[in-house]
C-alpha cells in the first residue's frame, strides 16, 4: 500500500520504467481495471527514442499491469501482437504536410478514454489531420482483456463538428444502475466546456443512438441540441469521469483555463455543475518553481482518475498526470501522484440559478 499522502508517487513511463516496451517519451494514460483484474492503460505520441521525435512513433499504446490508486503502477507487458513491444493498436502511417499529405491524410490518432463495460473495454480516439484539427473520433474494441483492439465500424465514427466542436474528446463510464454509459466531452483546442451525453451498452457502436443534454425551453433535459455543462469561461482539455460509488460521480482533467488539474465531485451526471466547486489539487507552475511532492508541476496535462480513489482522505485519490517540455522533448511522461479531493456529491449545494 502506499502511504496516504500528497503528492507524487513515482514515474510511470520512462528510461527504466517502460523503454524495455519501446515506450520512453510517452504521455496521456487513462486506465481502467480489466476483466482479467490487469491495470489497462492507454497512451498517446510514443517514441521509442529519448525524446519526442526520438525513435519509433507510434499511438496509441497499451500498457498493462498492476495498480490503482492505492498501490504503485507497474507495467508487465504491451498490448497489441507483441508483448513485448508496444506497437501500436493498428496500422496507419502518420502523415504530415511536409510529405503534402501523401500518405493517407492522418498526423497521429490521439486516444481520449477507456471504458469497461462486462467483459469488454471500449476505447474512443481522435483522429488528427495536424495537430489540434481533428478529422473525425472513432470507437475501438476489445474482448481480451485490452491486448487485441477491432474497429466498430463506420457507425461508430463521429464527425469533428458533432454539437459544435464539443464532442472530440471524451471520458465515459458505466452506471450498472440504470444501465446508461455516460459520455462527457470537449473540443480538442482546449478552448471549450464540458458537454454531456448517454448511450446503452448495446448501442456504443451506433453514433446515432447517443442522446444529448441540453437546455431547451428553460429546462435541462435529454435528446436535444447538447448544451456545455459547466460554467461560462472553464475550458478543458484531456476529461476524465469516473463512478467511484453508488452516487458519486468524479468529472474532471486538464483545465485550461486555470492551468491546474481540476475536478468536481457530484451525485448524478446530471447534477449542477454551476453550484459545485472545481477543486484543483495539482497546479500547474513554471519550470523553476516545480515541487512535485508539493503538487506543482510545470507543462502539466491529463489528470486520469484511477481506480480504488477515495474521497475525503488525504493521498486517497490516484491521478496520471502528464508532463511535457516542449522547448527540449524532455521530458515527455506520464506520472503517478496521489491527491485528497472532498466529497461534495451529499453535500446541499445554493439553488440552481436557471433552474429555480
């Protein structure tokens, strides 16, 4: 077990960590619990090499081992046809405009989150025409535990404009209570909030059995036009939404617009995000200031939730968080750090503002 306290814990990608795989300069890092009981993660731009484009590139990878956010992560093999080198999960070749765009028209495939759903894990994933300009997102599947990925096909393809921009990154999880999947998403730009959306498990492969929530005629409700979920001003990058609980929901990751890891935690994907406070228990700070064991780190991004987080306890959250310096390539990782968010989900909250 690890101790209950703040701040980093150890890298979790790097030279002597994961450069036996082929993964030295990675990042990103959304994990799940298997149906094998493995610690699956995913990872975005990785080079084999030590420094962004250094080496092999490949994205995304899958990593896979032990750990969650009580105990060290620890990686045992690679997924994909090779264990012990993380290939990348299918073939495409990154294309670029200096090549004019000749080889099939995609810079890189970002992935955004995992999703187990029974015995099988769902991946969504960016498809990018140059950085920041997304051509499409895409859903993946795997019934083996994470090692072999299959396309679900052209209806689980989702345009890059699908409610104005706002439903290219995605973090998502299974509520086995009502049996929805609920989907949270932004815009890959980091310039846009948070929007909200539901599917059944079913249907994950069909973008047109996802229904939207929106603000219509002066109240919230399901299956129109989807309307951001979170207040004027926040702008998010890399999202993550977990169901730690029967009624707690924790939605969170990179925000842009404070340059922390940010978080809320609520009793209901639905619940108002406008009267619930963003805790931000990592903050982003500039090179000279770094202290990790203080939860300040400088280029910081992602922010995964793990799995087994606790609210409420100091250290009883586990948070991948990414780092990239990219003035020199290096270093270029995704890092392990435990934090305390409070449980805000049972707590009385003013009265909704719109919803009087």
């Amino acid at each position: 077990m690890l101790p209950l306290i703040d701040g980093k814990v150890v890298d979790i990608t790097g030279p002597g960590r994961t450069d036996r795989f082929g993964v030295t300069a990675t990042d990103l890092g959304a994990s799940v619990i298997a149906p094998n009981g493995k610690l699956v993660s995913v990872f975005g731009d990785t080079f084999s090499g030590n420094r962004v484009g250094r080496g092999d590139w490949r994205s995304p990878v899958v990593l896979i081992g032990t750990g969650d956010a009580n105990h060290e992560i620890v990686y045992e093999y690679a997924g994909g046809a090779d264990p012990t080198y993380a290939r990348q999960l299918w073939d495409y070749i990154h294309d670029a405009e200096a090549s004019g765009w000749r080889r099939g028209g995609i810079s890189t495939v970002i992935p955004s989150d995992l999703l187990r759903v029974g015995d099988s894990l769902y991946l969504h994933a960016i498809v990018n025409h140059g950085f920041g300009t997304v051509i499409w997102t895409e859903i993946w599947r795997s019934d083996d535990s994470g090692v072999s990925w299959t396309h679900m096909g052209e209806q689980a393809k989702f345009g890059a404009d699908l409610h104005g921009g706002h439903a290219q990154c995605w973090s998502w999880d299974f509520d086995p209570h009502d049996g929805w999947v609920y989907v949270v998403a932004t815009g890959f730009q980091r310039d846009k909030g948070i929007i909200l959306m539901r599917v059944r498990p079913d249907q994950i492969g069909q973008r047109s059995r996802y229904s939207s929530w929106g603000f219509v005629g002066g109240r919230w409700g399901w299956g129109t036009q989807a309307t951001p979920i979170t207040p004027p001003g926040e702008h998010w990058g890399e999202l993550t939404f977990r169901r730690t609980a029967p009624g707690r929901w924790v939605l969170g990751g990179f925000l842009a617009s404070s340059y922390a890891l940010g978080y809320r935690v609520v009793s209901s994907p639905v619940a108002n995000m406008y009267t619930t406070p963003v805790q931000t228990p990592i903050t982003g700070t500039s090179w000279d200031a770094e202290d990790h064991a203080g939860s300040r780190v400088a280029q910081l991004y992602g922010g995964y939730l793990l799995p087994e987080s606790r609210l409420g306890i100091a250290g009883g959250v586990g948070l991948v968080v990414s780092q990239w310096r990219t003035d020199t390539g290096w270093p270029y990782r995704a890092m392990q750090f435990k934090s305390e968010l409070t449980d805000t989900s049972r707590k009385p909250h003013r009265p909704d503002p719109i919803n009087l």
